[in-house]
C-alpha cells in the first residue's frame, strides 16, 4: 500500500469528519478491495471508526492538525509547483513573512535569500538557516508541539511590524471563501498577520477547497490571493483571487 495515499485518505476523512466508502473510492480512483484495505489500516492505528457504509473519523482525531513531518513528506511534487509560483509573487519585497505549513516550507526554496524574512515556524526557520537565508526573525509566543508553529503570538512585538506581503497556510477552504484551520489560536495568529500585512498571499493545494474545519481565520476587507493546483475560477467573495497553477505556462 501507498503511504502518500493513506495519508491523502486521512486527510480527505479529516476535512469530511464523516464520509461514504464509495465516495473514498471515487475520489482517490481505488478498487472496493484497495479501499478496503486502506481504511482497516487507519482504523487499526485508531484514526477512524467504519460503521454501516460510513467512515467516521475519531473525536480525539477531529481537532489534531496533521504532523509537520508527516506534512512536508507527502504531495511533494504539488507543493513544490504551487510553492514556486508562489514565490513569484514575492520577487519585488524585501520584506515577507512566512507562515508555518509545509506549503510555506518549500516556498522558502524560491525566495531571495537576502530577503528580511519573518516566520512564527520554528522548523521553516531552521529550513531558512539551512537554505542559507541571511536575515531571519521569528516572532515570539507559545510553540504548537504537532505543527511546531508558534500561537498566541506576543502582540507587544507584532504591533511594531508591517508586512508588504504574506504567505499563509490553510488547513480548509469552504465554497464561500471562509479559511480554517482546526485550532483557535493559530486562528488568531493567522489573522493577526494578515490585518498586519498589504498583501496576503494563501497557498492550498486542491483538497483543501469545499471543505470546513474548526476556527476561521478570515480578516474582513482584506484581499487575499490564494495560488493553489485546483481548478477553480472564484470563490463567493470578492475580497479573493484565485491563482491556478495548472493554467499557467510557467510551471
């Protein structure tokens, strides 16, 4: 069995909390026997429960938001195509913050390395020194041990800091343009850049559309663009713009 799609079906249960087998094999384009074998397999690490049909993820799995590690070893050629138009956005700011996400991880590949760079990751930092980044800042607060993002980000010290641009991580994004992510503060702290930033840029690969989690991280009035692999034209807010990559000649 793939682990890349294991981890896409868990991801797909997540976003659904509840879902049909069949919906499972039509979405991934798997036998009822592969599928079958899949969902044993997460039910047996205690990931989700199978009743009559359906597939239920856990309670106590409803609100975890998917390990950093896990994240940045699957869908990696995807993350790498959004990331690298991405960062083309970014080629006349001296000035970017970089949010946590594995998205933002492979982001950091194709930016100016002599860019004044700000980030509330612990493990996007260390990627920035490894990268070899000569001005790196992490804003300060409590790390979020799953994600190593840093929340509940000290207010004294974001108020001092303007951002021309953004780049924001996102966990789902429901048909009117609402952006979420499973737990309340990193919520806050999503937000709290974005107010703080000119232009905010969200990278989402094609899954996370159509789908809702816990908190939403939406700043009212506020422009965003979200550069993703999914094929969809526009939201039901016109505040968003949507960037397909795969229309695009330069990738």
């Amino acid at each position: 069995m793939s682990k890349i799609i294991q981890e896409k079906i868990l991801l797909f249960i997540k976003q659904k909390k509840i879902t049909k087998t069949k919906e499972i094999e039509e979405k991934f384009k798997l036998t009822q026997s592969s599928t079958r074998r899949y969902l044993i397999k997460l039910e047996n690490n205690g990931l989700i429960e199978r009743l009559f049909g359906e597939v239920i993820l856990k309670e106590s799995q409803s609100f975890r938001d998917q390990d950093f590690d896990e994240k940045i070893n699957s869908n990696v050629d995807t993350k790498r195509k959004i990331a690298q138009y991405a960062s083309k956005l970014a080629q006349n700011y001296k000035t970017i913050f970089v949010d946590s996400g594995s998205l933002c991880y492979f982001l950091l590949e194709y930016l100016d390395k002599k860019i004044e760079l700000f980030t509330n990751s612990l493990s996007n930092a260390k990627r920035a020194i490894d990268l070899g980044f000569e001005n790196i800042n992490i804003i300060g607060g409590k790390i979020k041990q799953d994600t190593k993002a840093i929340v509940n980000l000290n207010e004294e010290e974001l108020i001092k800091i303007n951002f021309p641009i953004s780049f924001i991580g996102v966990n789902a994004i429901d048909e009117l343009g609402n952006l979420y992510t499973p737990e309340k503060k990193e919520a806050k702290a999503k937000n709290d850049i974005i107010k703080r930033s000119i232009i905010t840029i969200i990278l989402a690969e094609e899954e996370k559309f159509n789908t809702k989690s816990t908190f939403n991280f939406n700043s009212q009035n506020q422009n965003i663009i979200i550069v993703t692999n999914a094929k969809i034209r526009n939201l039901k807010n016109k505040n968003i713009q949507i960037v397909n990559t795969k229309e695009r000649n330069e990738l």
